[in-house]
C-alpha cells in the first residue's frame, strides 16, 4: 500500500510512518518544518519525508491512503486539494494505528492525565525484559529502548501504546484510545485538561467512560485505586476490575515507599504475593506508574497481577524531559521536565524536594500547551508552581487566544511579587536567571514546559556546567 502522510514529522506521525515502512509499505510525507530528531530519524529509516506543503507532489505520488495528522486542520493546501478532488482515501492517525499496527494483537493501553509516557515506557521495557518481542508506542524518548519510541515487534506479539484522550483529527473528534481497542486498560488517574477539546471534568471523565465499554471482556482494566474521579465511573461488568494503589481497598497494594538520595524503593502486594521495587526512579508517582505497569503487563500475559519479572527495574533510567538532569556543577542542578498540567508540576516539586532537601528550588515555566496558555487552570498553576522557592513565568505564546482568556503572568506577579517574576521574552528570563542565581547556594532550576522553551534551558545548562 502507498500512504501519504500530512504532517510526518510530528512525534506520533514520525514513528508511525517509520513503522508502516517496515510492514513493507511505500510511505511518503511532508510537513511545513523538519526539524530534529525525527528529521534524521525519518531519513535513517528511508522514509521519503518533504518540506512544505505540494499537492501536485502528493497527486503525483497517487497515494492509496492519506493520513491526516492531528496537528492539520482546514486550508492546509494538501489536504484541500484530497478533499476537493475525492480521488484518494484519507484517515486518521489513530485509525491508522489501530487497524494496521494494532490489529489482531494484544493491545496494552495506556492512558490518564498524568504519566502515560513513563507508564508506557515501563510497560514496554517490562515485557522486553520477560522475554516479549513486544511492539510499542510512546510520545517521548525512553532511556532503555535502544529503538526510540517505537517498536514493530513480532506480529503476534502484545502492543504496548501511549493511549491519549485528546482528540483523533480535525474531522474525528472522538479521543485517539478509541481507536486502540484495548485488551489491557490502564487509567492512571483523571482530572481536567485539555481546554480546548473538553468542556469540563465531567466530559473528560465520560470520554473515559467510553473507552471502558470497548474493552476486551477477556481482558482488564487496571486503575488508579485511589482516585475519586476513576471511581465514580460506572460499573464494567463485561470485564474484569483490578485497582492499584496505596488505600487498603486497593487489590495491589503499594506499601513502604522510601525515597532517599539517588533512589526509592516500594513494596507491591496482592494477596499472599509480594514484590519489593528498588530503583534510580524517584517519587511516589512513579512508584504507581511502576506498579500500574507491572499489573498491565503481568495480565497482558494472562498471568496474576504480580507474576513477571520486576528485578530489571532496578536498571530503569526513565524517559527524556521527565525530571531529566541536563547540567550540573558544584552547587547547581539544572532539570528539564515535561510537566504542563499543575498537578505534575506540584508532585514533580515535591520530589525534587525529597532528593534534594538542602537545595532551594527555582521552577521556570512556559505556559505553552493548549491549555496552559488559558487562565482556565491559573489558580491551580499559580498554587503547584508556589511551592518553588522562587518562580519564572516565560513567554505566553497564545496569539490564537482572546485576551481576557490568556494566562495573565504580570496578575501572577502582582499577586505574589516575592516569589512571581514575568518576562516578555524567553531570553529575558533567561538573563535574569543567569543574573540571580548563586553560584554559592545549593539550587535546583527546574524548567517546564511540553514545547522548546527557546531552548533557554539548554543554554542555561551548557552554561552552568562550564563553570
């Protein structure tokens, strides 16, 4: 088959492309940047990726399915010219995943507002190390999978895969886990995100409803024990129910947490089976994505909840841009993260405390997501960022959003002007940080933000570690 994809260099569309080409399929693409990693990776992998948007080039290809990235919307030149000339058959990403990768195979998906990537990445790295070819998709770079975020894997192998709830494509509003169907459920947890695609909790919380009655009635649902929005879902008679957590209501339980220095470690029990965790991974929250993983994992092979091999974790090193160390000297560490919610941002705080408790924390962070950039969660992102020593707010970059609905950095500041500074350009903040920070005073400057910050943090830390 020839497939064309529109917006190839996105992290999803990427690997997706790369791994379509390895099923044998004739691939091309094109996006209006092609930028680093995926440009290299794209070309390593022979796919024949193109800058700038051509229909002729598409119509010259003759593609027998175009794939429409989530990122592409209306008036975009390529997808004008499919829709207007109905010679060719188009879908979604997510579709595409889940008829052509997925298919018949074992399906372990997972999702949930906070930690889907690091859950992903123990999941697939858990079935690797027991013995599974397994295939596998994930929206970032894992430390131990040589392979990067995606992996074909034998065919009749399971499929481990990052389960959004964000929506399909400009044309598919349903969530991207819809299309996955799968055998093995995970939910992390749930809370209110993704402004721009739900109205309220309630919305999110049925989009998750939904993908709860699609489940393999000969698999599971493995959730969050301790989260009140899981638990006033409805009841899943057609499948079976496995809940994790730390409440002794919770089949898997996770007990003895202890975090010291450079490692923490845990122990799971469900009825009379014990497994004790100890691993470079710090904080609780990783704790329950390693307990998650292992549950999803241990079922995906049709075994009890805690009958695998847990022993590799103590090798596992996590994934890039989740609490990442990218610069260090004496006295200050630099730490970049993915955190663009107020809830990761608070618990990724509170570990960093807990590693270092001698060091003052400094949090800079860019309000770019699609929600973010509102003030729809402000006051939640103002409460989660105070609990830093001292905060940086970057530049707002929401030129599609209405004034009175943007995130107001200099009202942050106004209401808390000892620990809140604003700045109107990344470069900005950063030659005010380069300018306060003491070389003296043990510090931990971590940077937030799901986009490139201006790549501010990289300089920061080149700089920082010269020295």
């Amino acid at each position: 088959m020839k497939i064309y994809f529109i917006g190839v260099c996105g992290t999803a569309t990427g690997n997706v492309a790369i791994l379509m080409k390895r099923l044998g399929h004739t691939v091309m693409g094109s996006d209006n940047g092609m930028y680093e990693p995926m440009k290299s990776a794209l070309a390593n992998a022979k796919v024949d990726a193109q800058e700038g948007w051509d229909s002729k080039r598409l119509d010259a290809f003759a593609p027998d399915l175009v794939v429409v990235g989530n990122a592409i919307s209306r008036m975009n030149t390529e997808l004008e010219f499919v829709l207007a000339s109905r010679k060719y058959a188009y879908t979604s990403l997510p579709e595409l995943i889940g008829s052509q990768l997925i298919g018949n195979r074992k399906s372990l998906v997972i999702s949930g507002t906070h930690g889907k990537t690091t859950t992903s990445t123990l999941s697939a790295y858990l079935l690797r190390e027991n013995g599974v070819d397994t295939g596998w998709l994930i929206g970032g770079i894992p430390a131990n999978l040589p392979e990067g975020g995606s992996n074909l894997g034998a065919l009749d192998a399971p499929f481990a895969i990052e389960g959004d709830e964000y929506d399909s494509a400009f044309f598919d509003k349903r969530s991207k886990f819809i299309h996955y169907r799968p055998h093995i459920l995970v939910i992390n947890n749930i809370e209110f995100d993704h402004a721009d695609i739900f109205r309220d909790l309630y919305d999110v919380k049925r989009t998750f409803s939904h993908v709860r009655r699609i489940v393999n009635p000969l698999g599971a649902i493995v959730e969050n024990g301790d989260d009140e929005n899981i638990a006033s879902l409805e009841a899943t008679p057609w499948t079976q129910r496995i809940s994790v957590g730390l409440g002794d209501n919770c089949d898997v339980k996770i007990k003895d947490f202890s975090q010291s220095g450079e490692s923490s470690s845990f122990k799971l029990v469900h009825e009379n089976t014990e497994k004790f965790i100890e691993w470079q991974m710090q904080g609780i929250f990783n704790a329950r994505n390693a307990a998650m993983a292992i549950v999803g994992v241990a079922l995906t092979l049709g075994r009890s909840p805690l009958d695998i091999n847990v022993d590799c974790l103590k090798n596992f090193t996590g994934v890039k841009r989740r609490q990442e160390i990218i610069g260090k000297n004496k006295n200050i560490t630099v730490v970049e993260d993915f955190g663009h919610h107020p809830t990761a941002i608070k618990l990724t705080v509170q570990s960093l405390r807990q590693k270092y408790p001698n060091a003052k924390i400094w949090a800079c962070f860019e309000p770019r997501s699609n929600t973010a950039k509102t003030n729809v969660l402000q006051p939640q992102f103002e409460e989660a960022l105070n609990t830093a020593d001292a905060i940086y707010l970057g530049y707002v970059n929401a030129s599609k959003v209405s004034p009175e609905k943007k995130f107001d950095t200099s009202a942050a500041q106004a209401r808390n002007p000892q620990k809140f500074k604003c700045f109107v350009s990344n470069k900005q903040l950063l030659a005010e940080l380069e300018q306060n920070i003491s070389e003296t005073e043990e510090t931990v400057v971590v940077f937030f933000s799901n986009g490139s910050f201006d790549n501010i943090h990289k300089e920061f830390a080149t700089k920082i570690s010269a020295k």
